[in-house]
C-alpha cells in the first residue's frame, strides 16, 4: 500500500515560517495520489521528498478559511 503513495507539488504559492535544518511550513497547490490538486498547508524538507502532518483544503474550504481569519481578531 506504501508503494501507492505519491504527490505532485503543482504550484508553490508560498512560505509561511522557516524552520529548523532547512524544513519550511509552506502553502503549495498538491496532488495526492494523481487526484485533482488541494491546497495544502504543511512542513517540508528542503529537497521536498520528505514532509510533516499538514492540512490539505479544497478551494471552497480555503475560501471559508481565508474570511475566518480576515473577520477575526487574532490575539
């Protein structure tokens, strides 16, 4: 099931924190397993081949995130 894996990074729209040893929390356009792409929010080594737990939106779901935070207050 392992051998089934796999991602295509489609678009990197961007950095949202640097980390340590080079791994960066990023926003990318990414296709799991040949699906239609997601957004996706999570870290990622330098080279991109290895990554951590992340977040993975639909365009709606991003949406609905994005006028959360620009109608919230953050503390």
């Amino acid at each position: 099931m392992a051998d089934d894996f796999s991602f295509q990074i489609v678009k990197t729209i961007g950095t949202i924190a640097e980390g340590k040893g080079g791994w960066n929390l990023e926003l990318n356009l990414v296709s799991w397993g040949g699906r239609p792409a997601k957004y996706d929010i999570r870290s990622w080594s330098p080279d991109h081949q290895k990554m951590g737990k992340g977040a993975t939106f639909t365009k709606e779901e991003l949406t609905a995130l994005k006028s959360l935070l620009n109608n919230s207050e953050l503390e």
